[in-house]
C-alpha cells in the first residue's frame, strides 16, 4: 500500500447529491470490488490499482476552517469518492478535525462510510445540530460481504455503529448499494437502526470480473437489481421502514 502525504489547494468542492463533498483522502484502503470511486485513479498520476495507494490530504482541516469563512454554508457530505474513516484515519484524525470546524461553524454535514471508527467522534457528533451518519451495507451476508468487500469491516460492527448512534439519537441511514445476493436479510437486521433506508445498484460494472469469478453473474443482471429492489422497498415498507430506491 502506498501511503502519501499531499497537500490539497481546496477540501470543499462541489457535489450533485449535497452541496459539497469533503474527501480528506484520494484512495481507500477498504478496496471494494465495485468501487465507483476508482474513476479517480485517472486524476491522482498513480500507477498503482484502486485500493492500492491512498494519499493523505494532510492540510484539510486548515483549508476547512478558511473555507467555510468564504463560502456559503452547505450540507458537506463526508465523504464522496473515499471512506473518511478508513483505517488511516485513526492515525492522521483528518475527518475529526474537519467535523469538529464544520460544527464550530454551524454546518450540516452527511457521513457516509462502512467503518465504526466514526463512533471515535461520538462527542463531537453530538454537539451537531444538523448531523446523520449512513452506513453502506450491502448484503447480510458474510461470505458474499467478504467476496465483494475484502478489506472492509464486517456486517455485524456496522449495524452495532448503528444502534449505538440511534440510541444517541443521531439521525441514521443504510445505504443499500449495489444490492447484493443476501440483501433481503437486512430488513430484519436494520430494524430500530436507522431512520431510512436508500437502494441503489451503483456501477457494478467495475466488479464484472468478481461476479464472474465467483459464478455470481446472474446478480449483475438487470433483471436481479430489477425484481431485488422492488421486493426490497417492499419489505422495507412492510416493516414501516422509510426506504427509498434511488434507480
Ligand atoms: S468504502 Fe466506499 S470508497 Fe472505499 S473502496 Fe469501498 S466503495 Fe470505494
């Protein structure tokens, strides 16, 4: 794994789902087979494969803290193309210096990521106003998670995050995404976790090869995402789960 240290010349940058993104890091060492996130690769100058290198954007909370003087509040979603709490993060602490700033400040922000190190954060997240905190869970199944998601944290420690930050009352949501074989078992498992739920398929095309490998191709068919995603918004809204399928 190559580890580099950079300096970034600006950390808020525009988003299309929130109003800016805020990536401490290029790269994630969680190093999932269908990562959307490895169209990055082309703007970094590395050789190196998706999941092999992460650069560390060691002055982000300095650039925060001038940005959100100049720019107009937002919510920042945290993070779009990296998990901001990958295992580098316990050493660097770049995403709890930026919430800390961001909650200072009176911003709003989203966490998206598949790591219980968010729960490092709990004092400062508490002191947010306006905070949720999304856990991608793909399936809830442990031998499809580890074909998919090898280097990421198992199931069970991201619906115990979960619980643990509900029962703050932290807002909480599951992203389902892409849908997975064993998927359905997560309407039993994020029951009283979360506050929604979102489906979606995301570019599964970028795990062509792992689908493949594992004679799992008939989940990378439209007609799996297809039917899935119906019975799943189903099932969620049986349950009186809020779900929404975003494809
Ligand atoms: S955790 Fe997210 S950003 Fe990191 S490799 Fe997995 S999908 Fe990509």
């Amino acid at each position: 794994m190559e580890i580099r240290e950079i300096l970034a010349k600006s950390i808020l940058s525009k988003s299309q789902i929130y109003q800016y993104a805020l990536n401490p890091y290029v790269g994630c060492q969680h190093d999932c087979q269908y990562c959307y996130a490895k169209y990055m690769r082309r703007f970094t100058g590395h050789e190196e494969r998706w999941g092999d290198f992460v650069d560390v954007k060691i002055n982000a909370p300095e650039l925060l803290a001038q940005e959100v003087k100049r720019k107009k509040p937002g919510r920042v979603w945290i993070s779009g193309v990296c998990d901001p709490y990958q295992p580098l993060e316990e050493k660097y602490m770049l995403t709890r210096d930026c919430l800390s700033i961001l909650v200072e400040n009176g911003w709003a922000f989203t966490i998206q990521t598949k790591s219980a190190l968010v729960l490092r954060d709990m004092m400062t997240l508490v002191r947010s106003k306006d905070v949720e905190v999304g856990f991608t869970i793909t399936t809830a199944d442990e031998k499809i998670r580890n074909i998919f998601e090898p280097c990421a944290p198992p199931i069970s420690t991201r619906l115990a995050a979960l619980t643990d930050l509900h029962s703050k009352q932290i807002r909480t949501f599951a992203m389902i995404a892409p849908i997975l074989p064993g998927a359905e078992n997560l309407v039993n498992a994020l029951k009283d976790k979360v506050d929604y739920v979102l489906l979606d398929r995301v570019n599964y095309h970028y795990a062509d090869h792992t689908y493949k490998s594992h004679g799992l191709q008939w989940a990378s068919e439209h007609s799996f995402f297809s039917v899935k995603g119906k019975e799943l918004l189903m099932a969620f809204e049986r349950s009186g789960m809020l779900c929404q399928k975003l494809f």
